[in-house]
C-alpha cells in the first residue's frame, strides 16, 4: 500500500469520525480528572476559540490558523510526492528572519519593501528545502533525516544574527528591530486580523488546483505512488524532486513572512519555533490523510483547539495544557492508523530516484 492511496476523499474520511469520538470521550474523561464541570468548558472553549467582543477570539484563532495551515500546506505538498520533508521548521525561520531583514533594511517605498521581503523569504524557504533535497539525492543523506537535521542550523543561525550583529539593543531582546510602519500588513477593518490570511488562502487554492489539475501535480503524485514506476515511464524524478521541495519550501517562507510584516512586526528569536506551527502542520496533514481540500479545515481545528483551550482555563478553570495533552492523543491516533506507511520517499530509500522502495 503506497503512503498516496486512491481512496475517494469523503470515504478516505470516515474512519476518522471513530477517532473523533475517542478523541471527545478522552477529553470527557480528562475534564472530569481535571474536576471541571463539563457544560461549562465546552462553553468556555467555544467562546474562547470563536466567540469574544466582536468575535475578538475569532480572529485570534484565524490568525493562529493562517500559520498552522500555510504549514500544512507546505507538508502536504511534499508529503503527496512521497517527498517526507520535515524541515518545515527551519525552512519557516529563515522565510521570516530574510523577510525581516529585508524589511529593515531595504529602502524603497512600502509596497516594494513588503513585496521584496515576502518574495525573499518564499527563497530563502525554497532553497532550504531543495537543500535538503540536494542532500538525498546526490549525496545520499535520506530526505527524512537531512530535512529534519537542517532545521537546526537554521534556528541558531537565526538566533545569532538577531541576538548579536542585527539586533535591536535598546530592546534589551533577541530581536531584529521593527520593520517600518508603512510596510506592516493592514488589520481587515474593525479587527485584529491582517490580510496575510489572504496570501494563505491563495496558496491553499493554488495547492488543491495544483494536485488535482495540472501536469506537474500529477506526475508528483505517481511519484509518490512509485518512484521507480515514475522512473521507468520516463518521467524526471529527481527534477520533480527538487521542484516539489522548493515549492513546499517557498510556502513555508510565504508563512515565515507573513508572521513577520503581518502579526510580530519584526524577528523574535523563537516566534515560530515555540508555537510548533511546522510540527502542528504535520499533524494537520496527516489527520486527514493528505486529502488537499481537507487541510485548511484540519489546520482550523487545530487553532481552535489552542485557541479554545485558553477559554477553557478562563471560564471553567481548565488547566489549558489540557490542549497540548489533547494534541498528544490526536498524534497517537494518527500514528496508530499510519503504522502501515512507508517513508522511503518519492526518490527512493538511500537518496537516489528508483533505488529502495517497494512502491506497492
């Protein structure tokens, strides 16, 4: 059975209604460990996740949702092509810490500074995977390994450059110093919500057009399906290769910059690291078995679990670690239905297109 099955989306979908309902019974159960009454959290988490001042904890969980989700998208990219990067996370700060700097340090007016730093940082995201992907297929090192390996000097390299030579001293953090007001994101008006959403929202239209209309999308599939078949029907593998990778890349840095002109203003040492958007994305993707449509929503869910999570605490006094303990099952879910798959990769186990892999 190959990590891409065929099965149709709304039925690849039902055996997780099952683990939805485990998932509610736990928290049911953890509730009343916790000694808190039942009603009255599920109230606190709605309102904390949607409701609020003029749906103020709304736009709070789709601003957490924007990051989850652009993640997600940058795995499912990758994970269709049977291409297992998970170095979303470096590939995510060094999108943000270029944006930044880009949005600093280069002169011009707003709209060019904005446009510059997002389209460096889809770069910067793009040639750290394709890194990556350099690193299996020419030099042996597994895409699984090596993407999640990368993830590491990225971070420190990100550390150092904002905590020594381009920080912002008079701050007294480790932090770049503000990008300029004129180039910020503007909120949608009356909210708290900057239009970054939309630059996701379009890469979400732009990833379920891609795997499911075009050419290139379609030969990354069977791909992953078989790299060897792929290979053998004549298809460049290693070129799909690394183009997959450096548009799952490019989005992650899209994400990157997006949290950088959109909702910090600037590069703080651990802003993307902390919250595990990269990691949460991976989940994400995987929840709902790689169907494209199906991750914005998954992504969502996700949001609303952290966001609800905190409304949970106010309202019924609800540890709010209860949500990460929550995440933890939903990953223990999914890892028991994903025993089955395989990671060698759309290149194939060992890094070269066509050597290892079964492809059944």
């Amino acid at each position: 059975m190959s990590v891409l099955d065929s099965t149709p989306p709304v039925r690849g979908l039902t055996p997780w209604i099952g683990v939805l309902v485990w998932i509610l019974a736990i928290l049911f159960v953890l509730m009343l460990a916790a000694g808190a009454p039942f009603g009255g959290a599920l109230e606190g988490f709605l309102s904390g996740a949607f409701g609020g001042r003029r749906f103020a904890y709304l736009m709070t969980t789709l601003s957490r949702a924007t990051l989850i989700v652009g993640m997600a998208l940058a795995v499912m990219l990758s994970f269709r092509a049977g291409l297992f990067n998970i170095g979303g996370e470096g590939q995510l700060v060094l999108g943000g810490l270029v944006a930044a700097l880009v949005g600093v340090y280069l002169p011009g007016p707003p709209l060019l500074v904005v446009a510059a730093g997002i389209l460096a940082g889809m770069a910067a995201g793009a040639a750290w995977a394709v890194l990556a992907g350099v690193l299996q297929l020419y030099v042996g090192v597994p895409l699984l390994v090596g993407s999640l390996l990368l993830n590491y000097p990225a971070r420190y390299l990100a550390s150092y450059v904002v905590g020594h030579p381009l920080r912002d001293v008079a701050s007294g953090l480790p932090q770049s110093h503000l990008v300029p007001v004129e180039a910020w994101l503007p909120f949608f008006p009356g909210t708290r919500l900057d239009i970054g959403i939309l630059f996701v929202v379009a890469a979400a239209v732009f990833a379920i057009v891609y795997s499911h209309t075009t050419v290139h999308g379609y030969r990354a599939r069977m791909t992953g399906h078989s790299a060897p078949f792929a290979e053998a029907s004549g298809l460049p593998v290693r070129r799909l290769a690394l183009q997959t990778l450096a548009m799952s890349g490019a989005i992650a840095g899209l994400v990157g910059a997006i949290a950088v002109f959109g909702i910090h203003h600037r590069y703080i040492d651990g802003m993307l690291v902390q919250p595990l958007y990269a990691w949460t994305g991976i989940v994400a993707v995987l929840l709902v078995k790689m169907i494209p449509w199906a991750v914005p929503l998954s992504g969502f869910f996700f949001a609303a679990l952290q966001t609800g999570a905190a409304g949970m605490e106010r309202a019924a006094g609800v540890p709010k670690e209860l949500a990460i303990t929550m995440q933890a099952v939903i990953i223990l879910f999914v890892a028991s239905r994903l025993t089955g798959l395989h990671f060698g990769g759309g290149a194939g186990e060992g890094g070269r297109p066509g050597e290892g892999g079964d492809g059944t």
